[in-house]
C-alpha cells in the first residue's frame, strides 16, 4: 500500500541553526583558502588563476573535512567533493545557497575567485590541446602508444598504428639510439600527414634509472617445446625458424631463430623431415611447414634441446639426404636464480655469473650483480628496502658501504625468482640526491630539440629539475616543447603541488602516472590511492594526465585481455590520456581501448559520473522481459 502524500511531507523545514553553523565554518574554510594561497611566490600572471586554485585545493585537504561533507550533503547541497578545479568558486557557492535560506543578504564573490566551474574546464581543456593536440574527433581521451625498435624501419606499421586512433606516439629514449628515434619520428610525421591527423611526438628521456648490470649469457642451448593439456596430449606444436647466416634475417615474434647455411636453407622445402640426436642423445625429428625466401619454418610435436654445431639430417623422399650445420643459435640471457634467504652484492661493475642453479652449490657464496648507478650506495642505509624488477624480488640492505650494497632477499617465488640484467631497481625508503637529468639525458636533448613536440622528464623530484630542463631547452632554442612530469617514485608523489607550480612555467605541461614504479615505491595496497590523489591535483592544477603502465598488457602482449585489465582500462577516461606499451597485438589493444573510451565518455568526465538514459533499464526492455 502507497503511503499518502500528506505522510511524506511532515519533514520540518530549513534548520536555520544549523545552516547558521555551516555558515560560520564555510566562512573559516575561506579564509583558509586565501591564507594558504599567500604562500605562492613568483607566479606570473599566465598561471596565476590555476596556480591559485591548486593552491586552495591544497588548503582543503589539509584537514578532514568529511562531518562538514556530511553535514553539507544532509541539507541536499554540495558536499565540495567535485570541486577540485573551482575550489573557492564551489564554497562561495555553498555559502550562497546557505545565505539565501536564512534569509540573509549575499553578493556575488565572483571576482575574487580564479575559475568557476565553466572556465575550469575550458582552461583544461585549453591545455590539453596545447601538450597532447586537437580533441580526437569521437573521443575525448587521447591514446599514446609506445613505439618498438622496428618502428624506424617499419612504415606499415606506423601507418597502421595511426589509422587505429595513436593520437600520440611515445619514444622511449632508454632504448635504442639517436638514429633510430629519428627515423620513428619521420614515420610518425609522414604517417600523420597521410591521414590529415595531427599526431604529436613525445620522447622520453631515460633519466637516472638503477638498473641491473650485465650477466653472463647462460650455456648455449636452444629448449624448443610443445603447449600440452592437463593430460599431457599436444594442443600447439613447438616452432622454430631457420635462416641465412649470411642474411641476418630479424624476427619480431616469439618463434626462436636458428642459423644455418644459406645454401642448405635454399634447398629446403614442406615436407622435409630434419633428424638429430639432440643434446641430451635424444633422436627427435622436424617437419619442415612453411617455406619462404629468406626463412624456413619447422615445427615438432616433442622437447628437443638444441645446441651449437648440431647437425640435422635432411630426409627427402626419392633424394636422399643433406647434413644441415647449427651456425648459431639465439642469445639466450643469463639470469641470477634468487631464493628468500639468499644474499646478492650489488657493486658498481663486473659481469655477473649465472649462479644458482645447482642447488648443491657453496652456501657461502655470495653472488653479485652491478648497478648502474653505483653513486646511490653511499646514500643507502642498512635496514633499507630493495625491490628488483618491478617488484617481483624484494630484499633488505644487510650492509652498506660506499662501494657495495649486501642484499637479503625476503621476496620471491617459492621455488626462486630470476634476476637478469637490465631490469629496474627500487629504493624506496632511502633518500637520494640524484639529478633528473643525467649527462646522456643533456645529449639526447639535441635530438628530442629536432624531432619531439614533448619531453618526458624521467625520475622529477625537485623543482630544481624542472627549472634545469627549461634551462637547457631555451638553449636549444626548444622552449616550445610540451614537458611530461613523469611520477614514478615517492618522493615525487610527495612533491607533487611543488613539481607541478614549477612545470607551470613550461610552453605546456602534464603529468604521467607511472603506475609500474609507482607501485613498487609507495607499494601496491596503495596504489589506488595515490593515483587518485595524483588525478585530484592534476584536476585543481588544470594539468593534463597521461595514465600509463600496463594498460590492457596482456591483451597487447598475447592478443586476450584479463577481466580486471578492462575494468582499468575504462578507469582512464578520468585521465586526458591513456598509455600503451608495445606488444604483438598493440593494434588490436588500441582499438579495444578506442571502443572502451568511446563507451565510458558518456558515463564520466574526470570524476563525476554522467547520468545518462540506461537502455538496458528501459521500460521498453521491462517489458520484453
């Protein structure tokens, strides 16, 4: 039975003491806001409305305001929880509201405020446009993709790239050289003049990264095996490709590559059955599947373990037999096999060599791995903690000098986890004094100053930074570069208001979540928070962000997203731009992401969710049901 309308009206009316009380502590908040906002320096007039914004966001999240949220959204007004872009605009709002039902006069505050919440928006949006490039015509986020080695030579795929919606493509200066960025910019630029887009280039540049030193490459052997079920019955056959030794044929997909000779590669076809006797004294057969110019592809349905100098017998039916040579056989990586309880020695050079195999080996031994940043030692602390490759190895500092670090792994797989050289390393408790811009960095500058739109500062921790970037741009005559603030370790998260008032002296700027470091310094329970924290400052800052870091990873690296990957990935739509690292299916993961940020613009902008019409709950559908 329905309640009558006269039951539901019976609500006293405005409590008028206790919109007073909300009154006297709106007021106060204000004059937080404007005291707080006194403590900017230096600002110039360009900056100054987002400068001071940030500023009163600041102010507002100094203390905890939720009982005043609470009290603010029981009388049914603003609780000031959206209200990072327009800080000041938002309270002289709520104070309005609150005058006017206790009959008490009100002027409008405008012009005291620096953004309201139209001009907020139309000032993001402005520098938006100016780091990261016109509005994409369908979608509102943008998509910057990670380039791989073979972009510079590989115009297709460039194309390809830009036809599926990359509105940004990022190159990572850690990786392959000044010639090779080059060329990956000019596809980029050809590709964009092609498809009447303007498709802007950022270059990142590698900054102080620890990571680990050269290993020893482990025994030369080649393990080819096939995917099994739970019962042991072949479902994929194991692949291998043979090509030229004089060719030097490159290969980008995940089949292992074998060397032979060019004049036995010619005279193979389909069909052709390749007898060995393994390293192991197995005799194994492959079947020749596929053949082209350059390359043959074989395949086997049984492990076979392949090593230098393994002959292969050719079987032919009707023409007998050729003996086949291994010439060479891919690099295979050595690694460092860790276990909790072991010791590892970081030092500032050496070779390291591959240990920890042999589970019989001399307990006293302790092996050792360089760092390429050997000048942090002195700057680490016994008791400090240390995580290796994203986080996959965790460790404590056991003893510390100037020239070494002792490390006692606490973290790893049950049976040891694999260290191999190359791979990142994290101190997050230890204070370091290290310059974002490294001597290779101030080099690459010359390069970036030719080709890039943007600049990715690696590893900002300081103001400092920023301002010595800027520096050596206007040497370069490159003060129109667009600059990335790239978030990846605590003490930038902790600096952020600071990092983020210094960049506002750059042509444009932004900020990148680098979730991957970002994970391992602040640690992944908090995570979630941080990146919210970090999207809230951007927003009072009017600053773009750029959300990075395995997105849709693995459906980029094995062409299947995971369920959680997805979820994540419409999480961008609170961001200006989204990620993506290269992989295998790199095309299909940007068009995934096209579908999945068209879908979400119109539920969420930042992070007010959107009321629009819900089909599926349509009376219509009731009905059908």
């Amino acid at each position: 039975m329905q309640p009558e309308l006269s039951a539901l009206s019976t609500e006293p009316g405005w409590d008028q003491d206790a919109c007073r009380t909300l009154i006297e502590e709106l007021w106060s908040l204000r004059a937080e806001l404007l005291d707080f906002e006194r403590k900017l320096v230096g600002i110039s007039d360009e900056f100054k409305a987002s400068a001071r914004n940030l500023a009163h966001y600041i102010a507002l999240r100094r203390k905890d305001r939720r009982q005043l949220q609470d009290s603010l959204a029981r009388l049914g007004l603003s609780s000031l929880g959206h209200s990072e872009s327009h800080v000041l605009a938002n309270v002289d709002k709520v104070i309005g509201i609150l005058h006017h039902l206790t009959n008490q006069p009100w002027s409008e505050r405008s012009d005291e405020e620096p953004v309201g919440i139209r001009s907020s928006r139309r000032l993001l949006d402005q520098n938006t446009v100016a780091l990261l490039g016109p509005t994409p015509a369908n979608r509102a986020v943008r998509i910057m993709v990670t380039l791989p080695s073979e972009a510079a030579t590989n115009g297709d795929l460039i194309d390809q790239l830009v036809a599926s919606g990359m509105n940004v493509a990022r190159i990572n200066c850690a990786h392959d050289d000044d010639q090779a960025w080059c060329l990956m910019a000019e596809q980029v630029r050809r590709a964009a003049r092609f498809h009447g887009r303007d498709v802007r280039v950022l270059m990142d540049l590698g900054g102080p990264k620890l990571r680990t030193g050269e290993i020893a490459p482990s025994p030369d052997v080649l393990k080819i095996k096939p995917r099994r079920d739970a019962l042991g019955v072949v479902v994929e056959s194991a692949k291998v490709r043979f090509y030229a030794q004089e060719r030097m044929s490159v290969h980008t997909d995940a089949i292992p590559a074998i060397a032979i000779d060019y004049a036995c590669l010619r005279h193979l076809r389909p069909g052709d059955t390749l007898a060995l006797v393994d390293a192991r004294g197995a005799k194994r057969t492959l079947h020749i599947v596929d053949v082209a110019e350059e390359t043959a592809l074989a395949a086997t349905d049984r492990t076979i373990y392949i090593t230098h100098g393994t002959y292969l017998r050719r079987i032919r039916k009707g023409d007998g037999q050729r003996n086949v040579l291994v010439q060479r056989l891919p690099v295979n990586p050595g690694t460092l096999l860790l276990r909790v309880g072991d010791l590892l020695k970081l030092t500032s050079s050496g070779i390291a060599q591959p240990y920890g195999e042999d589970l019989n080996a001399d307990s006293r031994q302790i092996p050792s791995i360089a760092c390429t940043l050997p000048q942090v030692f002195g700057q680490v602390q016994a008791g400090e903690r240390v995580f290796f490759d994203d986080g996959h190895i965790g460790g404590l500092v056991r003893e510390a000098s100037n020239d070494h670090l002792v490390v006692q792994i606490v973290d790893a797989n049950p049976n040891g986890s694999r260290l191999a050289g190359d791979k990142g390393i994290n101190l997050p408790d230890s204070k370091l004094d290290l310059p974002a811009l490294t001597a290779q960095d101030i080099e690459d500058l010359r390069t970036v100053a030719r080709y890039a739109d943007l600049v990715g500062l690696s590893f900002v921790q300081r103001p400092g930074d920023i301002d010595a970037l800027r520096s050596h741009l206007k040497a370069l005559d490159a003060e129109h570069l667009g600059v990335v603030l790239k978030i990846e370790t605590r003490r930038a998260f902790e600096h952020l208001p600071e990092l983020m008032l210094a960049a506002m002296h750059c042509h444009s700027a932004g900020v990148m979540i680098a979730r991957g470091d970002l994970a391992v310094e602040c640690g992944y329970e908090r995570l979630a928070e941080v990146q919210e924290e970090i999207l809230w400052a951007a927003e009072a800052a009017h600053m773009p962000v750029i959300w990075a870091t395995q997105v849709l990873e693995t459906l980029a690296k094995t062409g299947r997203p995971s369920r959680a990957e997805i979820t994540d990935a419409a999480m961008g739509e609170r961001a200006e731009c989204v990620m993506l690292n290269k992989g295998p299916y790199i095309l299909e993961a940007i068009r995934s992401l096209d579908d999945i940020l068209k879908r979400m613009q119109s539920h969420q902008t930042k992070k007010r969710a959107l009321l629009r019409a819900l089909s599926a709950w349509s009376p219509s559908r009731q009905t059908e049901a």
